[in-house]
C-alpha cells in the first residue's frame, strides 16, 4: 500500500536530513549556501553548476552533497591534538575527520610519538631537498597517488606533469580502485574511455539497465532523471545479485509527486551471481544471434570489426557453461535478449559491481560487445555508461594522471612541455603499494585518499606507507593512513577545497562535460583560506621546481587560468577548457554523442569485439558462499549514517538468502562468523532478496576479509572473496 510520504516504510527522510545538514553548518551558513548555490558539486560525477544542470529544469541537489558540505565549512583543527599519533589512530576515521580542516603543515620523525607544526618555508625546503636526493639517485623511486575527493582537472594535470618532470612515470588516481576495467576495456573497443551518450539521451530511451550499480545511493540525482524517463515510457531493468529497494521505487524530493507517493523503477529484474554478468552478457549475446533483428548487421558491418570471431566463439559455447558460470538460466538470458530486442534505444548502465573482479576489463569488454552488437554508440537514446561514484575520476586520467601513456601522447607533451618526459610504463596505484611495501620507493607522495580503508591487506597498506623515506600526505582532513610511522620522515601539507583555489577550477563529468567552478568568495568577495592551506598544485609545483630546478620554466604557471591554457594543448580533447571562466560555462569534448559518424577512435576507426570468456576457476565449494562488498550511506570510505536509509540495513550487516541462511542453521538477525582465506569477522545475518549463493557486506568494514587480488589486465583490485559463515559461538 502507498502510504503518503513514504510513512512507515523505510526511505530516506529528506527533509529532516536536510534540516540535519543546515544546522550542521549553522556557523557558516552564508559560505555553503554560496557553494551550493554557485560551484560545482564535489560529490559524483553527474555534475552540477550549482543547484542546476544541462539535463533537465529545476533543483539539481542530494543528501550526498549536502553531508560532503561540512568537510568545506567546518573549522580548523588544533595542531597540538597531532602530537600524539597513537591515541588518534584508536579513534578511528570518522572522529578523525570531525576533529577540523588541516590549517597548517605538520612534520613527524621515526621514533617520535607525533607530528609538530612547520612553517611553509621549513617544509618546502625539508621536502625539495629530500626529493632531489632521490632524483639523484633514481627518479623512478618516487612514485605519487591523487585521490578522487574534489580534486579538480588542474591539480591532476599539474601533478602528473611535475611528476614525469621529476622524471617518474609513477603517478595514478584513485580512479584505479573504481573504474580502471572500464578505462582500458573502453580503450580497447571503442578507442575512448567515456561514456558515449548525454544524460538527455536517458530521457529518451527505451530501456535504461543497471549493472551492479545502486545510483540512489551513490549518484543520487539519477534517480530524478529516471523519474522523468519513467514518465517519457522508458522501462528500466537491473542485473544483479540483489534486489536494491533504492531502483525498486525511490521518492524524489523536489518532485511533489514522487515526494508523496514515490516513483517506481525498475521493471525488470535478472538475478546473477555476484561476478557472473560476463557469463550473463555472453549468453545474452548467444541469444540475440538466433533472433531476428538481435544483431545490428549494418552497423557491424560497417562499423565494427571482429565481429565473427566473437559470433563463432558465442556458437561454440554451451548453454550449460553460460548458466553455472552466470548463475542464471538460459531462460533468463533469452529473456534479457528479447527485451533487448524490443527496446532498440537501450542505455546500458555500469558501475563497480561489474569492475571491481580479477575479470574486470573482460567484463566490460562483454558489455561493449553487447552494445556494438546492438549498434547503441552514437544512436540517439541509446549507449554505453560507466557511470562515475566521484566527481575528478573522470577527468584525472583524461589530462594524463596516468601511469600508462600512448607514446604519441608522450610526443604531443615533450613538444608542449619543453621536457622529455620518461618513457617508460609507470606503476598504477595498486603497483606502487606493492613497490612501497617492497622497499622499492623511497618518496610517497599522496595527495587525499586513504589506502588503509580503501585497498585490502591492511597489513601490506601499513608496510608500504611506513617504508618510503619520506611520505608526504597533500590532504584537508587527517585519516589513519596519515598516522602510521614512517620510517624516516612524514610531512602533511594542508591543501585547499576546490571552492577555495583562486582563478577557479574546472571538473570532468560522467557524461564528458567539463565545468567551471568559480572561487567561492567568503565574507567578502575573497576566496576562503583555512589558517596555511594552499592549492595542491601550487605546493607540487614549488617543491618538485625545486628538487629539480631546470629548466626553471616548466613547472612555472601563474594561475589556474595558466594550467587551463596549456591543458588545451596538451590534451586536444580538452580544447576550450582555456575559455572557462564564469560560473555556468562548459562544453562536452566529443560533443553529445560520441561516434555518431560511426568512426571510433581506434586507430582503424572501427569498434573492436573481444572474444572473452569467465575464469575458469571462480565455482564455489560444498558450503562456500561469495561475498561482495557494498556501499550504504557513504561517500567513498566516508560514512555519513551508520544505517542505510534505503536498506534499513546496519554496516554490521551481512544479506544473506533466507535459504542460505537456513541451511547452516542461521536465524534472521543472528550473528555469525564469516571467514574469508585471509581472515574472519563477525556480522549480523539478514535474510534479504538477494541470490542464493551471494551475501554482501558493507565496505570499508569488511575490508579485512579481502585477499590482495588484481585484474591482471587494470590492476583493479577485487573487492570480493568466497566465504564460509557459521553461527557465531558454534
Ligand atoms: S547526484 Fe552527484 S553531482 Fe548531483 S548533487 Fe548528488 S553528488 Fe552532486
């Protein structure tokens, strides 16, 4: 039954959380109303200017953006409560983040029990000469980490240059823990790692399917862009092992409709097993061979190449392998097949549910011969969608903060830089842990993030931030990651927001469009200066000039205007990014669609199918189940609300299948003992709608189970292992 309001049933009670969040931020109400009102959300990557967007009228806001507010308004934190890093490290992350903003550089030896403020000259110069005694030695010993949080288009540029100006071919973004699959299986097929449609084009499709993706959660607003669709006739599907409550029917706030009586999503559900989407896209694709219309023969054709060899593999698959290595029937395949068929103008969704397994890249690869074989890129109301969690991930590797170039790239920057940057392939994100940890680099620098909740093996994380000889954290709040002990010496540098960086900055969004975000003036037409903190790019170009002063010009921009116009040229996708300068301006590289002229950017021009197939060896064991991780109210390890509001679930929590849960003598609400290969920990079983076989935990808190498991073709860790699980205290 509708109740109005949703009363009685477990949503997201908006209103009160927004009152939450306006009293939160009560000190400095007129500074987040002016962020909200005039920048670019720091959230997802559906991307914002203000409270607006290019996709449809009215208030374009979440409760994601509004719990990120406070880490932009809050105060300074008091040095002295750094002094003693052991008694902080107890307090875990959340307390952390609440005790303030980084306001003023603080240095910490081996041995001493905390760190000690610094003035900026001391640290620049402890840094500049700690890191040119490296160069010295070997460049390709520094190795240099950005995160996802905020950071905009200027500082990844600027630091993947000064980092192969130091002469290191090391540098990587977060973005390798999310969507690195997506990136290289793009690359590969469609010759550009984006998504090849707008969001306007949502509003038009036929069909919208969700991969192991949960968007009410985590790009929130799409929820009010399927609203729409919904009511424009699009049906929408999800493959899954779970049935999200979130993408059954969710309540729009700023639609009244929606507001009172909710919105219902998805149509059509598929159940897969957690890692059988490549099996359940091969025997999708099975299908389509053998009904009329399932292959877009003219595009194919003409567009596309090796087509036949992935047709004859399909062939020669059988049906039974499909089933158990999917965990769906081939009924089901047929199903998703003809709907397909029904619906021409299908967007195909994706998120970390499909890319975060050893078999990533191949996953996506799947998917990308689905949607070649459907003829979907360039096809209006239609496409290929990786949809993004943060909002710099999309463009940090577009303006090259990434350890594997092209050499023509290479080229085009040796002529715009007047360097020769290093040739050779760098270490991803995942690779300089391992070299860390290794003892193999002796400078670490990590603007933002936190390894220790983000990447299994804790203890892998501990010996790889404590054995470089320096370790230098660029960040606006302190996390664990920041407090384990360094060998020789760590330095934290406070950074900026992006609100705060003079000249403005700019942000890649999912759908390939590059915003401008003006300074956010405070209490005056100023930007905002928290005690010390400076731009990150400003602080990298000092120090690595310094390390390695010639020629003395190259790393020597006056502004964020300065790094625009060179950004244009370094990166001809991102010309245009020079005339950005307002609040509202804008432009999407490749235009709304991409490949709409049926060229790809491979280098034949045509789209490319791969012959994939699952791994062999995933089939679980008598009595073992696959766990994957999952998200709640979060934003990235960031836990904003301890149940999650769409779930009703606690982050001590495992779904588990009534019947799973049953045949080991589990009661709804029990707590239990899950052990993973590497470790063991105890959670509360809640029998809930997902597939037999899978359970899920919340993520970061699971973390400890996880092995240390790559894709071998992204280095993307795997954020899944096989369980057993038990009554706790049998
Ligand atoms: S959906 Fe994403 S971009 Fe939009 S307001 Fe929410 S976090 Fe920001």
């Amino acid at each position: 039954m509708r109740t109005p309001f949703g009363l009685g049933q477990t949503k997201p009670r908006h209103y009160l959380e927004m009152a939450r969040v306006a009293w939160q931020n009560r000190d400095e109400g007129g500074y987040a109303w002016r962020i909200l009102r005039d920048g670019v959300c720091d959230g997802c990557a559906l991307g914002t200017s203000g409270l607006r967007d290019w996709t449809m009228d009215g208030v374009h806001l979440c409760m994601v953006r509004l719990d990120l507010l406070r880490l932009n308004t809050m105060p300074a934190l008091d040095p002295a409560v750094l002094a003693d890093a052991e008694a902080l490290a107890a307090r875990g992350s959340t307390a952390l983040r609440g005790l303030g903003r980084f306001a003023h550089p603080m240095l910490r030896r081996a041995g001493e029990p905390g760190f000690r403020r610094i003035g900026w000259p001391e640290a620049t110069d402890l840094a500049a000469a700690r890191l040119a005694k490296v160069r010295q030695h070997d460049p390709t010993r520094a190795a240099f980490f950005l995160t996802s949080r905020g950071i905009p288009n200027e500082t990844y540029y600027v630091a993947q240059k000064a980092a192969r100006f130091f002469g290191t071919p090391h540098v990587d973004t977060a973005a390798r823990l999310c969507h690195a699959a997506s990136t290289v299986a793009l690359h590969r097929s469609l010759g550009f790692g984006a998504a090849t449609n707008s969001y306007t084009d949502w509003l038009d499709a036929d069909l919208i399917v969700f991969f192991g993706s949960n968007v009410p959660n985590n790009q929130p607003v799409t929820v009010k862009y399927l609203h729409y669709a919904r009511q424009r006739g699009a049906e929408i599907a999800v493959v899954n092992p779970y049935r999200e409550p979130g993408l059954e029917r969710y309540w729009v706030p700023s639609v009244p409709s929606s507001a009172v009586f909710g919105t219902d999503l998805a149509q059509h559900w598929f159940a897969v097993d957690t890692g059988g989407d490549l099996a359940f896209l091969n025997g999708t694709m099975k299908a389509l061979l053998d009904l009329p219309g399932g292959v877009a023969q003219g595009f194919v054709e003409r567009s596309t190449e090796d087509f036949t060899t992935v047709e004859a593999s399909l062939r020669g698959t059988p049906w039974s392998d499909l089933e158990s290595a999917s965990g769906a029937s081939r009924a089901e395949m047929e199903r998703f097949a003809d709907l397909l068929c029904a619906k021409p103008k299908t967007i195909l969704v994706w998120s970390m549910g499909l890319t975060q397994h050893r078999h990533g890249v191949d996953t996506v690869l799947a998917i990308c011969n689905l949607g070649l074989m459907r003829g979907l890129p360039g096809l209006p109301g239609a496409g290929l969608v990786p949809i993004r969690g943060h909002s710099g991930v999309q463009g940090g590797s577009e303006v090259g903060c990434a350890p594997v170039t092209e050499a023509a790239t290479l080229d085009r920057w040796a002529g715009v830089w007047g360097f020769e940057p290093p040739r050779g392939p760098g270490l991803a994100a995942t690779g300089q842990i391992e070299a860390a940890a290794d003892g193999d680099i002796d400078a670490f620098w990590i603007l933002g993030g936190n390894f220790l909740e983000t990447t299994p093996n804790r203890e892998r994380i501990e010996r790889a931030l404590h054995r470089p000889e320096i370790r230098i954290h660029q960040d606006i709040l302190l996390n664990g990651a920041m407090l384990v002990e360094p060998s020789d010496t760590v330095l934290l540098l406070p950074a900026t927001t992006r609100y705060e960086i003079p000249g403005g900055v700019t942000e890649t969004t999912t759908e390939r469009r590059i915003v401008y975000s003006p300074p956010i003036g405070y209490r005056g037409s100023e930007a905002r200066r928290l005690g010390e903190s400076r731009p990150e790019w400003e602080v990298l170009c000092e120090i690595v000039s310094r390390a390695r002063p010639e020629p003395a010009e190259a790393l020597d921009f006056a502004d964020t205007g300065a790094i625009r116009n060179e950004i244009a040229r370094a990166e001809p996708r991102y010309a245009g990014i020079e005339h950005l300068e307002q609040k509202g301006d804008q432009f999407q590289w490749g235009g709304a669609r991409l490949f709409e002229d049926g060229r790809f950017a491979t280098s034949s021009g045509r789209a490319r199918f791969h012959v994939v197939a699952p791994p062999a060896d995933r089939a679980l064991e008598e009595g073992e189940l696959f766990l994957s991780t999952r998200r709640g109210r979060q934003f990235n390890s960031m836990v904003h609300q301890a149940q999650d509001p769409l779930t009703g679930l606690d982050r001590s929590d495992l779904l588990i299948n009534a019947d799973d849960g049953r045949a080991r003598g589990i009661a709804d609400g029990e707590r239990v003992v899950v052990k993973s290969p590497v470790s063991q920990i105890e959670l509360v079983a809640r029998f809930q709608p997902i597939k037999a076989g899978n359970v899920e935990a919340h993520w970061p808190e699971c973390m400890e189970l996880l092995p240390w498991s790559l894709d071998p073709d992204s280095g993307e860790p795997e954020y899944g292992v096989r369980v057993r699980i038990e009554r706790a205290g049998a």
